[in-house]
C-alpha cells in the first residue's frame, strides 16, 4: 500500500507542475485524485500535518504572484499541490470517519450477534 502512496504522490507533483505550463479541465480532478491516493494508509499525525499543509498551500500560494518572471508559475504550482492536499485531506477525513463509526457500533453491544464481526 505504501508504493501505491507514493505513486500517487508523485503523480501529484507531476501534475502540479505540469498545471502551470498547460490548462486542462482535467488537472484538478487528477490532482483531488491522486491527492487522495497518497493519503491512504496515512496515521494520524502525518494526517494532521497534512491538514496544515493544506491551510497553508491554499492561504499562502498567491503570495509567490509577487516575484517577478517566474511568480505566476510558482503560484499556480502550489496553487496546485494545496488542491493535491484537499484531496489527501477528504481521503483522510473519510478514513478516519470510517473507522469511528465502525469502532462505535462494534464497541457499544457486544453481544448483539449483528455487532459482533464474524470469526473466520
């Protein structure tokens, strides 16, 4: 699962940068997408780290506009690797969500025979 991560981490960058030599309608799917891949098998910490990664990326990437020559470029890059880390953070979300749920109901009666995971 880890090499699966990094490839989609990968492919994200890829994409981030491509994003500020091409305009696609495509990119910003991909980069949800593979944002999302590259979260999976996170823990908790790294996904905490990536949640202020994300505030970052989204709040900070229109600040590089102002360096002449190469501004709108870097902008549009981490522009795009802050899109990458929305998608990593509903993946993320999702995840986590997913395992508390399950953790309430498996936890609350467990002798209802519906709540308790069968044995193989």
């Amino acid at each position: 699962m880890s090499k699966l991560s990094a490839v989609g981490r990968l492919l994200a960058v890829v994409v981030a940068i491509a994003s500020a030599f091409v305009q696609s309608p495509i990119i910003a799917p991909l980069l949800l997408i593979f944002g999302g891949i590259a979260a999976i098998g996170n823990t908790p910490d790294r996904n905490a780290k990536n949640y202020m990664i994300t505030v970052v990326l989204i709040l900070g990437a229109s600040a590089l506009q102002g360096f002449p020559y190469v501004g709108t470029a870097l902008a549009t890059i981490f522009e795009s690797l802050g899109m990458a880390f929305v998608g990593a953070s509903i993946i993320a979300i999702t995840i986590t969500l997913e395992q508390r749920i399950v953790r309430d109901w498996l936890s609350r009666d467990a002798s209802s025979p519906a709540l308790t995971p069968k044995k193989a």
